[in-house]
C-alpha cells in the first residue's frame, strides 16, 4: 500500500467517525429539521418570487416569508396544540364527573332505548357476554376507569412535551429562515458531491423535487380540508369538544386505515345515544358523503401523476414511514421509496440493459 493510498484512508476513517459524531450531535433535532426542509422546499418558489420583488434581497425575503409561514402554520399549530391539551383536560372532567354521578349505572337502561340500533338487542348482548346487570356495572365502571386513565395519561404526555414542542418550533423558525437564505448554495455543494453523472443526479433530484411536492399536496391538503370539513359538522352539530376532534381528525385522516372514520365514527354513535337522532343521521351523512369522499377524490387528483410511485409500494411505504419515524414519515416513505425506485431505473439502464447487437457485416 502506498503512502498516498494509506492517507487516503486514514482521511477516510477521521470523516467517517465527524460525521457519526456529527449525526449524534444533531439527532435531537432531526425531525423539526425535516418539516423545516419540507416547508421550505415547499415555499422556495414564493422564496425566488419575492427575491425578485425585493431587487435581490435574499435576506428580506427570507426573513419575510419565514415570518409568513409562522403566522399561517407553526403560531397555529402551537396554538391549537395547547387547545388540544385543554380540551383532552375537559374531557377528563366529563369522563369524571359521568362516572360519580352514576352514569355507569344508568347504561344498562339507556341501552334499551337507543333508537334504530336495535336497543334491548343490545343490552342483552352485553348482558349474555358479561352477565349479570352487577357484573354489566362493573365491566361498565372499569371501562369508564380505564378511559379515564387513558386520557390522564395522553394529558401528562401532552403537558410533558409542551416545552419540547416549543424548542423543535424555534428550530424550525432558525432553520426555515437560514434554509430560505443559504437553501440554493447548500442544494448546489450538496449536488456536487453526489459521486453520480450529471445526467443520473439530474434525474434524482428530479424525481426528489416532484415526490415531495406530490405527497405533500396529496397528504397535508387533504387532510387539512378533511379536518375541517368533519370540524364544521361537529360545530355545527353541537358535538363535545370540537377543536379535539378536529385536531384527532386531520391528523388521524392520512391513515391507510380507518383515517377520518375512526373519528366522526364514534360520534355518529354518541349522537345516537344522546339525541336527537337526525344529528346521528347527518354526522353519518356528512362523513360518508363529504368528509370519506373527499379523500377518495381530492388525494388522487392532488397527487395525480407527479409521484409516479405504483399504488402497492406506496401504500406500504406510507404505512412503514409513519410506523417508523411518526407522522414525519408519511413524507419520508414516499420520498425515499422514489429515491429507491430512480436508483434502481439508473441501474438496469446503465447496467442491465443488454447492448444492441452489431449490424451485420456485408460483402
């Protein structure tokens, strides 16, 4: 081995153990990283309009535009996060204040007149499954405890992560702005460094830019427009808690399974306990009709061809990304499956495909 091949690896071992160093350093801080990324990544193109507007002044411009996107998305999320955790404390009361009132006890009877259900049908189910109205009482009231709990629990943990959700909300601001002023010039060393031909890192960032666009059109919008839509119909509709369903709706309707259902499902059935029935019939109405549609329709429309992604791989990869990173992986899926895909397209291009044949020889 030669002096210079030793070097050269000796250098290679020292950036390898910087840049595991480095990762550790910023692992913290790597999700609020990403939606930082991804919002600016988004928002860019408005970035590049107003640089012009403003005669090349990237420092306005980003500082301006950061401040528009704190106003329109992190002040609001923050702020409906703490409406969340105080609505999740309301509800806790209720649950509460249900449970010493004797509304455990009053189940059994009320189950008896739950219209179009098939009431007494239900309460002797329940009564053949658990037994006695004693036994139905307890199963009831331990139910009731354990729902209890439960939200006691997501409270604390709320409660608990209202700081961190503070410092990841700064990190983003820092990070949008100074991605906002030195994105372009760090996207350029970036692409330079990519040990792949031009046209082959052409083709990857590329297919990284419409992927990303793609999936956040399909999943953020929808799930917003989603939210809202099922929000309207429980405010209008007088439904507990509004802003906690609402919230629990657009984050659960990007779910592969169930999304808005597991929502606006529960609520058909409290309206049909608590009456009048017409609400239940609504919600159920509005749900199917509207808020379910809505994501048969507008997802694809949105997402239309510009992930280019095969339906199957997409649906799992959604499904792996949040099971694995949380709702940041519901980007992360998408984008690194079609990463995957575009490295594999470049090889069976470049390695695979079998040379023409040569044209035959002539007299």
């Amino acid at each position: 081995m030669t002096r210079q091949q030793l070097f050269a690896f000796g250098f290679l071992g020292v950036l390898l153990v910087l840049l595991y160093q480095l990762a550790e350093v910023f692992s913290p801080f790597l999700r609020p990283l990403l939606w930082a990324v991804i919002l600016a990544h988004v928002a860019f193109p408005l970035h590049t309009r107003l640089t012009g507007l403003l005669r090349g002044r990237e420092v306005a411009s980003a500082a301006l535009l950061t401040v528009g996107i704190v106003a329109l998305i992190v002040a609001p999320v923050v702020f409906f996060t703490f409406l969340l955790v105080q609505e999740a404390g309301n509800g806790y009361d209720a649950v509460n204040t249900w449970v010493q009132s004797g509304g455990v006890k009053r189940v059994p009877d009320e189950l008896a007149k739950l219209p179009l259900l098939g009431g007494s049908r239900v309460q002797h189910m329940l009564h053949k499954l658990v037994g006695s109205k004693a036994n139905v009482e307890a199963f009831l009231l331990q139910s009731a405890k354990a729902m209890s709990g439960f939200i006691v629990e997501q409270l604390t943990g709320l409660v608990k992560n209202a700081f961190l959700l503070a410092v990841n909300s700064l990190v983003i601001v820092i990070a949008l702005f100074f991605f906002f002023k030195d994105g372009q010039r760090l996207l350029q060393s970036l692409y330079r460094v990519i040990p792949l031909d031009e046209a082959h890192k052409d083709r990857m960032v590329s297919r990284l830019d419409q992927t990303i666009t793609a999936v956040v059109k399909g999943i953020v919008i929808t799930a917003i427009v989603q939210g809202l839509l099922a929000g309207l119909a429980y405010a209008v509709l007088d439904v507990p808690f509004p802003v906690f369903l609402t919230a629990l709706t657009i984050v659960l309707a990007p779910l592969p399974f169930g999304g808005t259902a597991l929502v606006w499902g529960p609520v058909v059935l409290y309206l049909f306990w608590a009456g009048p029935v017409w609400k239940a019939i609504v919600m159920l109405a509005w749900g199917v009709g509207v808020v379910t549609i809505v994501d048969n329709v507008l997802r694809p429309m949105l997402i239309g061809k510009g992930a280019k992604l095969p339906v199957l791989f997409l649906f799992f990869s959604i499904l792996g990304g949040l099971a694995a990173y949380g709702l940041i992986g519901l980007f992360l899926g998408p984008i690194l499956l079609a990463i995957l895909l575009t490295a594999f397209q470049i090889y069976h291009e470049e390695y695979l495909t079998e040379s023409a044949p040569p044209p035959p020889m002539t007299a």
